[in-house]
C-alpha cells in the first residue's frame, strides 16, 4: 500500500491523522537541478537518443516519494516535481550529456537520426528513513542501463549505478537536495560510462538528419 507521509518544508513528520485547513494548502512545486555547465560539442560527437525511463506507478508520477524503512513506498504530502520523474529524469540525462563534448544526447522527438539508443529503469529514487522518521534520511538513487542499437534493439552493454547520499535533516527541501546530488552522481556515472563505451567503438557513429527542418 502507499501513503502519503505529511511534509513541510521545515521538518518532516509521520502521522497517523491530520486536519486539513480550509482551503486546503497549496502543493510546493520543487525543481531539480544539475551541476555544472554545457560544453561545445565535437564536430565528430556522438548522438545517441535518449528514451523516456521506465518506471513503477509510483516513481511514474510527479511525486517525491519516500520510505519508512527501505521497502515500503509512501509520498511527500503538499510537495511535488513539475513534470513526471520519468520525463524529468529523461531531460536530466540529456543536460548531463552537454556537460561531455564527445556525446551529445537527443530526445526522440527532435527528429535526429541516431544509430544507437540509452534506456534506463528508474529502480530507485526516493529518501528512506533508515534512522527513524525524525533524523535525517537517506537518498538512493539506483538506475539500470543499456545501449542498444536504435534500429533493431540489439543490445550493446548494460551498466548499473546506485548513489546515496544523507540528507542535512529530515526536511522536505533538504530531501530535494540530497536526491539532487545523488541524481547529479548517478548521471555522471552514466555518462562516464557511455564514454567509456564510445572509445572502445562500441557505439556506431550517429548520422543526423540534415533533411529535418
């Protein structure tokens, strides 16, 4: 089952009831963010597509979601992020990829011809209260990756990467913050990896379409 823990942006609490004020409180809309800054790309970079992850019904949702004791699933009350965590996470990958010049990273609907594709499952993405609901939690980030040839699916490689990172305290912004960074490392990962592949002539040269637009 899932529930909805209560959150403020001060401190976190769970609850067994609340009263809820008329009106009811407005939802906090929390963005996430991305450290560093784009690079120029190569004129010889590689393209590859970025698909939209899979994910859970509860991490397929613009719910910031976080757990009691690592295995159940609850969500941030009055606290969301703007769009569904697979489409913010799909663009979070494409602004990690302009951070590296030899790759450069295209969502599907921008029309670029691309041989190859990154697919990742969103395995987890929440703050887990391993210490109790009023310390500070963790946040685990944990994705599954593979690079396939966008054509025919056939597989190139697989990589796995798993990031957690404390939060300050136990305070819905702090949660932000910590899944942020654990984000930002998971990304990274990612990106270095694709990398990695690329230099050993895994991937095949992207060709764009210069007949679009």
């Amino acid at each position: 089952m899932i529930r909805n823990f209560a959150l403020s942006v001060a401190a976190l609490s769970i609850t067994a009831c609340s009263i809820i004020p008329d009106p009811a409180p407005a939802e906090i809309i929390y963005r996430l963010s991305l450290s560093g800054e784009s690079v120029p790309a190569n004129p010889q970079a590689t393209v590859i597509r970025v698909d939209r992850p899979a994910a859970t019904s509860v991490f397929n949702s613009r719910s910031i979601v976080v757990s009691p004791d690592g295995r159940r699933l609850s969500t941030a009350a009055q606290a969301q992020w703007p769009e569904g965590t697979p489409t913010m996470l799909q663009g979070a990958l494409v602004d990690a990829f302009s951070r590296e010049a030899s790759i450069v990273g295209v969502l599907p609907e921008s029309g670029t011809r691309t041989d190859t594709r990154i697919h990742f499952s969103i395995k987890n993405f929440e703050a887990q209260f391993d210490r109790g609901p009023d310390s500070a939690p963790l946040a685990v980030v944990r994705y599954t990756v593979t690079l396939a040839n966008a054509t025919d699916r056939r597989l190139i490689d697989t990589f796995v990467t798993r990031q957690e990172i404390r939060a300050r305290a136990a305070s819905v912004s702090d949660i932000v913050k910590a899944l942020e960074k654990a984000n930002d490392a998971a990304m990274s990962d990612i990106v270095a990896w694709v990398v990695q592949a690329n230099r050993k002539g895994l991937i095949a040269e992207a060709i764009p379409d210069l007949s679009a637009g």
